[in-house]
C-alpha cells in the first residue's frame, strides 16, 4: 500500500510540474522591421537594365548620420526608414572620395508612409510596416554639389508597401 501512494504521490508531482511550466518567453524569429530597399537602374531607356552607382554614401539629414560606414558600389542597397515618424530624407552622393570634386553629387530624396505596428508575440514584442510609401527628389542643390543637375534623374515606386526586404520598393534612375 505505502508503495502505491509512494506511486502516486510520484507519477502526480511529475504531472504537476510538468501541467505548471510556462511555454519560455524566448523569441526564435525575431521580427525585422523590414528595410527600404532600392535598385538603381540605367536612365538610357534603350538599356533598362542595373546600373551600379561607384562610391555611395546615404546620410541620414535627421541626425547627419551615414547609413554606410564606407561608401559602397552596388546596384542595390536596403535602408532603414524611420518607425517614430510618417517621413525620413536622406542625401545620396555619389563618387565620394573622388579626387576630381566636380565628379562629385548629391541628391536629396524624401520619403513619406504611413506605419503600422504589427503585435508577434508577447517574447517578440511588434514589427512595424509602411504602408502608402511615397518619394520625391528634392530640388534643393547641397553646397557639395556642383552640377547643374540632379544625378538622379528620376524613380519609381514599384511598391507602395513595405513589409519584406527582398522585393525592390523603389527604382532609381541615374
């Protein structure tokens, strides 16, 4: 008899501690929110193929800070867009560090959305999304720049919502 309750007295700890324990609060896939990405393209209309930009920096104006440590030549970049407000501008320069400063330019590009914060879960906490993405090249020249002209000559949304970062959002023309 004394076995049995021994038994039982077993066998109901183990359920209990087992019906007690709490799922961690550990967040494996961590949301991201997702980065802006931007493919630059030939402007020739007869080559609509990628166009790598040599020597990029992205400054971000709010707080003068650059996206690149370094500046990079790629065809396609990611940035982040900021979750605290509807708008982030940032300056494009290319052929930074050339020796010849005429080769030099700087565009402004502002882009305004909407954002929507999305609940994961309690370990994850939210991701925000932006929705309604819209941009505009800026017209006013930056002292560094010395063409007459803007060296991005013109974009286009390819998708007003930003909820990924594989997919291109925007093309630039150059």
């Amino acid at each position: 008899m004394k076995k049995g309750i021994a038994y039982f007295v077993i066998v109901f700890s183990i359920l209990a501690a087992t019906i007690a324990c709490e799922r961690d609060d550990i967040c494996v896939d961590a949301p991201i929110t997702p980065f802006m990405t931007i493919a630059f393209q030939n402007n020739d209309p007869n080559f609509n193929t990628p166009r790598v930009v040599t020597n990029l920096q992205v400054t971000l104006i709010e707080n003068d800070s650059t996206v690149f440590t370094t500046p990079i030549s790629e065809d396609t970049i990611s940035i982040p867009l900021n979750t605290l407000t509807n708008r982030t501008i940032f300056q494009f320069t290319r052929n930074v560090g050339d020796a010849n400063v005429a080769n030099t330019a700087t565009d402004t590009l502002s882009f305004s959305y909407t954002t929507e914060n999305v609940f994961v879960n309690r370990a994850c906490g939210f991701k925000t999304f932006y929705n309604e993405l819209s941009a505009e090249i800026n017209e006013d020249r930056d002292s560094l720049d010395t063409s007459d002209n803007n060296w991005i000559q013109q974009l286009e949304i390819i998708n007003t919502t930003i909820n990924d970062e594989p997919n291109t959002h925007i093309r630039l023309f150059h």
